[in-house]
C-alpha cells in the first residue's frame, strides 16, 4: 500500500467516449501529479498540482483534461482519445518540497479502439 | 530544461554479477536525485534519494552518490539477485514554482539465475 489509490486499474474505451481516472491520497501530501508512460518513452509529466492550483501542464491535448477539487483527490477527464494516447497514466503526490519523495499509484491501463 | 540521462537498457546480467547503472543529470540550482524501481504491473517506489552534494543515499543493498563535479548519481549493487530484475528510474527534484520531478528514460534489467 503505497498511500495513493487509482481507479481504475484497467480501462479500455472508444475514440467517441468519455471517461475519467481517479486518484486519491491520504498521505497529507499538498502536490499531486499526473504522468505518462508509453512503451520505450520516458515518463512523461503531464500536470502538476500545488494545494489545489494547477502549476504545470506540459503541453499536453486539450482532449486531456485535469481537476483537483481538493488536496487529496485528483481527477484525469478524458475525451476523444486517440489510439495512440493508450498507455499507463500515473498519478503521484508529494509535500510539494524539493528534497521529499514522490509516491505513485499503481496506474490505469489505458486502451483506447 | 532540466533533464535526466540513464544508460540504454535492456541490462542482463547473471545473478550475483556487480550491477551499475549510469545517471547523469542537467539542472540548475541544487536539485535532489532519486533512484525509482518500477516491478511488473505496478506503480513506481522509491529506493533511495542524496539531497546533497556528496551524500550517498542506500537500501537494499543498493548505492548511489551524488556527484556535483560530474552532474552523476549512478545506481550499483555488489551482487543482484533474480528479484531485482525491474526497471529504475533515475530523477531530480527541483523548485519551479512548485515542486517538480523530472525523471531519466529508465532502465529495464533482468537478472537471470
């Protein structure tokens, strides 16, 4: 139990869908983080949150679309996904300190057809 | 930007052999490194992090130094056993606004018995 929850673990949908991914913690942490990874790529950082404000989004799609309504709970809403957004997304939190761990959820396994 | 470097993977190696894996790093400022292992099916876990210069971060048998003349913090074991076989992800810390975590490509390594 590493203190961060994604839900869910596996999620297949279609190009037309919407869907969300959801990640939760209870480590008091004050920064949470969405990540990308692709086979053979880096692991790609997406957004970053600082106590609820977006302070970071690396230019990813507008189809990719973050919500933090509070400190413990970050939300990744997805739509009209390409084939080639399939891969594991990762949520993250921390205090937010630069010498303090990140700690990770499992991820969702993303297929999109 | 800041950025990480690891040495190109896939890494194999017969159990008991001497493990490094090279990290060298771009940044400005002081960062903190850290060394992350990813298993199959899961999310990432932190195994060790330097916050300074010259600190040396260990844990399950595994070092690394942080060094500011050479910008590196590579990853060694004296003797791998089969249950290291993973991939590490080599990453800096730093303040930009928020906290922000950047991380190497990784490195996938298999240890075979």
């Amino acid at each position: 139990e590493t203190g961060v929850t994604q839900t869910p673990r596996h999620l297949v949908m279609g190009m037309t869908n919407k869907k969300s991914l959801k990640c939760e913690q209870h480590l008091g942490h004050n920064a949470m983080y969405w990540y990308k990874q692709s086979a053979k790529k880096p692991l790609e950082l997406m957004f970053v949150y600082n106590f609820k404000e977006q302070t970071e989004n690396n230019s990813v799609p507008s189809r990719f679309s973050p919500e933090c309504p509070n400190s413990s709970h970050l939300f990744l809403h997805l739509h009209t996904l390409q084939p080639e957004d399939s891969a594991l997304y990762l949520c993250a939190s921390s205090q937010g300190v630069v010498n303090t761990e990140a700690f990770f959820g499992q991820g969702t396994r993303l297929t999109v057809v | 930007g800041d950025s990480v470097t690891q040495m190109e993977g896939p890494v194999t190696l017969s159990e008991e052999a001497f493990l490094t894996i090279n990290c060298t790093y771009t940044a400005t400022g002081y960062p903190s490194l850290f060394w992350y292992v990813q298993y199959p099916g899961e999310g990432l876990q932190l195994l060790l992090k330097a916050t300074k210069a010259d600190d040396k971060g260990s844990n399950k048998g595994f070092e690394a130094t942080y060094r500011k003349e050479t910008t590196s913090f590579h990853l060694e074991k004296g003797s791998v056993q089969v249950s290291d076989s993973a991939v590490y992800f080599c990453a800096l810390s730093q303040i930009q606004g928020a906290q922000k975590l950047v991380f190497g490509q990784g490195t996938r390594l298999t240890i075979n018995p």
